[in-house]
C-alpha cells in the first residue's frame, strides 16, 4: 500500500530566493529527513519533492513579487 502524498500550501512569504521552498520543511519528523533540496513554485504554482514526494503548491491567490 503506498503512502498518501502530503500537499503543502506555502505563501508567498515562504517562498525563497528565486521561487523555490526548502524541503524538508521546519514541521516535517527529524526521523524523516532527507537532504535539503529546494523546489520550485514559481513557473507552474507547485512543485514536487524528489526524495519524499511531498507536493508544495502556492496558496490561492498568492503572488511572488519579482526582486
């Protein structure tokens, strides 16, 4: 049986640098970790976690801000 795919909603407040989150997120089990890998959410409005399959998806109605 395979595991349920966890979806995050991020703001755009956690969205870092050039468009991206760092998973593993700050809530996620130290058990669980991985390496830090950073994903993109700004070219499509989600992204997904090639270790853990965690999908980070921006919050409705978020916008990123270009710098």
């Amino acid at each position: 049986m395979t595991q349920p795919v966890a979806v995050v909603e991020v703001t755009a407040q956690d969205v870092q640098g050039p468009g991206v989150v760092a998973c593993p997120n700050p809530k996620m089990a130290l058990w669980s970790t991985h390496p830090k890998v950073f994903i993109d959410v700004a070219t499509t409005g989600e992204g997904k976690c090639p270790y853990c399959g965690t999908v980070y998806r921006l919050k409705a109605g978020e916008q990123l801000h270009a710098h």
